[in-house]
C-alpha cells in the first residue's frame, strides 16, 4: 500500500475517531489499534494542519505530568470536508 495512502486513512479514522468528543492518543490507538507513538505522529501532522488541537490535559500517571486531550477544530470536523459552514 502507498504511505500516502496510508497515512490519509489513518488521518481520516483519527478524525471520525475525534467526532465523539475529545480523547487522548492512548484513547485513540486503543480504538483505531494503532500504536501511541503512531497515533501521536498523526495527531502532531493534524494539528500542523489546523484539523485538531490540544486546550487542554488531564492528570497522568504521576502527579508531575498531564496528557494531552485532543479534539476537533472547525477545520476538522466533517462539515468542513464538505464545504459547508458550521
């Protein structure tokens, strides 16, 4: 298969992953079966993009670090695929 390829369906399954609200990229790999390092790759290319961003984060596994919640912006979500205003 074509990496381009590749990487368009995985960016398209990120985006319809994203749809249902906000989620981490352990949230998304455990959904989409992807590796975390695989899926934060792709979110770092989607938010270079405009298509998603991280306001904000939630507590990690120790009390000095916090995980990025990932979500949609305007540019991301699917009525802008299709060319129609929110």
């Amino acid at each position: 298969m074509d990496m381009d390829k590749l990487v368009s369906q995985d960016h398209q399954a990120i985006l319809r992953c994203l749809q249902d609200g906000p989620k981490t990229a352990k949230d998304i790999s455990t959904a989409l079966r992807l590796t975390v390092a695989r899926v934060n790759s792709l979110l770092q290319h989607l938010a270079s993009q405009g298509a998603v961003y991280s306001p904000r984060c939630v507590p990690g596994t120790s009390p000095y670090t916090s995980i990025n919640l990932w979500e949609l912006t305007s540019q991301g979500a699917p009525h802008a695929e299709q060319g129609r205003a929110p």
